[in-house]
C-alpha cells in the first residue's frame, strides 16, 4: 500500500525539480522555441525519474542543488523524447498530459527545434560546475546519458518499436523485453544511478532496482492501455492495439502479466536490502508504479 507520506514526498520532488527547471528555462531568453520547451516540459507529469534522481542522491548523501539539476536533465530528455514521440511522422498524438501536444499548440517545426534544443540542454545541465565540481563524475554522467538516451537505449527502443508495428510474427516476450529495456527502461536506470555517481559510488545496486522497476512500468503501461480511462491519462489509449503491435498484455495474458508486474516489484524492492529502512521511499516508489492510475 502506498502511503499518503510517499505521495506528498512525490509532489514535493516534483515541486523541486520544476523549479529547477523553470530557473534553466528562465535563462533563456522568449520566444516560441522557449515557450514550446516550457510547454513540453512543464505541463504536468509525476516527474518519476527526477523523483529516482533525487531519491538516490539523498541516499547517497548529494547536495540538493546538484540532485535537482540531474533531475532536470532527465527530464529534458524525457520531454524531448515524447515531444517527437508525439508528432505526425511518429505516434501522431494531439494530447499529452491532458493538454495539446507542441505540434498541436505550435507546428511539426517548432516541436522538432523544441525537442532537439530540450535534449542538447539536458547535457548543457549536466556540464556545468553547479552539477557537480568533479569534472570526472560530470563526465561519467554525461557519458551514461548519452549512452542510455542514444543508439543504444531510447532511440534505439523507439525505432524498434516503429518496426515492432510491421513485424511478421509479431514480437515475441523476450523482444518486447529487449524493446521496452531500451525505450523505457534506458532512462529509468540512469535516473536511479545518477545519484551513486554524483556520490562517486558504485551505482550497481540502484542501476539493477531500477532495471526491474522500469520493466514492471511498461507492462503496467500496457495493462493501463487495455483497461485505463483515457480522461486520467490525458491521451490517446489502446494505440498499440489499433497499430497490431504485440505488447506484455497480448502476449502474456491480462493475468500474467499483472503477475509479472508484481514479481519485478518485490524484485525491485528485494534489491535494495542493504539500505534497510532508508530504502523505503523507493520500495513505495516500485509498489506506486504498479498501481498508479496513469
């Protein structure tokens, strides 16, 4: 059960990391480029892999003002990721978060510019001395970003899952494992292991918590996407099934696949036994993904 505590400690790291933001963007001057990042950015969401940042800079012992800012910069990515994700060309969304996607409320040109200015500012962020004074530990973030947000991870996910919709047979469990690891699961691990590393420690533990925590999101994604109401998801459902993609519903069953969700969560929550009762914050975290209504 997900205590009122752990909701009132996600409002708050979103409150945080928002304001974060909301100073970056400030220093950037006006106009429909800056309007649009704002847009895409700061239009709702739960701010689930700034709260893994935060989270695990606290647990780790990192200055606030450095775990916001690498917050920040996931959410960037995050942002710039469902900005393209969005246009015509790709899923072809006129709602996000309840509210028009930036194609919509601007143009396809502005949400381009928008989504590439969002991503190249995430290691702007990550660059600068307020991040960390260790120029190692800058590097060792920007490098993993870029690793996990790149041709090996997200991006690498999204065009799979564009092939994922002609694919004949369609995706087995262990490719739509591998697909969504990398689409969604990329930028989940390096959220949770963005604090280890601004505490130059090992971030192995976070990094495997949050490996099952990321998977048991999709496949609660793709439950919510069969039985979820699309006014409190504020977009467009069942897209996967209207497009003939295989997801974690179709393969595995309504029923197992509810199951698998909460095997990888008492995997998750298991993970973090070293941290004793200082990891129940995270441990709330994994029981919130799967029980979350959008």
């Amino acid at each position: 059960m997900v205590s009122d505590n752990f909701r009132k400690t996600l409002n708050a790291h979103a409150g945080r990391v928002e304001a974060c933001l909301s100073e970056i963007f400030g220093g950037l001057g006006k106009g429909n480029l800056v309007d649009a990042m704002r847009h895409g950015t700061l239009s709702g969401g739960k701010r689930l892999r700034a709260f893994l940042v935060l989270e695990g800079a606290q647990l780790y012992g990192v200055r606030p003002v450095q775990a916001d800012r690498a917050a920040a910069a996931v959410e960037c990515i995050h942002a710039y990721s469902l900005i393209h994700d969005d246009l015509p060309a790709m899923d072809d969304d006129t709602l996000r978060r309840g509210k028009p996607t930036v194609h919509v409320k601007w143009d396809d040109a502005t949400a381009i510019l928008a989504g590439d200015a969002l991503q190249t500012l995430a290691f702007e962020i990550l660059l600068a001395p307020r991040t960390s004074a260790d120029a190692n530990i800058r590097l060792r973030l920007l490098s993993s970003l870029a690793q996990a947000a790149g041709a090996n991870g997200m991006v690498l996910g999204q065009m799979q899952d564009i092939a994922a919709e002609v694919a004949k047979p369609p995706l087995d469990l262990a490719a739509i494992t591998e697909l969504q690891s990398n689409k969604t699961g990329a930028l989940f691990r390096w959220a949770a292991e963005a604090g280890p590393i601004l505490g130059n420690a090992n971030p192995e533990i976070l990094g495997n918590y949050a490996t099952a925590v990321g998977l048991a999101f999709q496949i609660t994604d793709d439950i919510m996407d069969v039985e979820g109401d699309a006014g409190k998801a504020g977009k467009r459902l069942q897209k996967d099934a209207v497009a003939g993609k295989a997801t974690f519903v179709s393969v595995l069953g309504m029923k197992e696949a509810k199951a698998k969700a909460a095997a990888l969560v008492e995997e998750a929550c298991d993970s973090l036994a070293v941290f004793g009762a200082t990891g129940d914050t995270l441990r709330q975290l994994a029981q919130f993904i799967i029980t979350r209504d959008m």
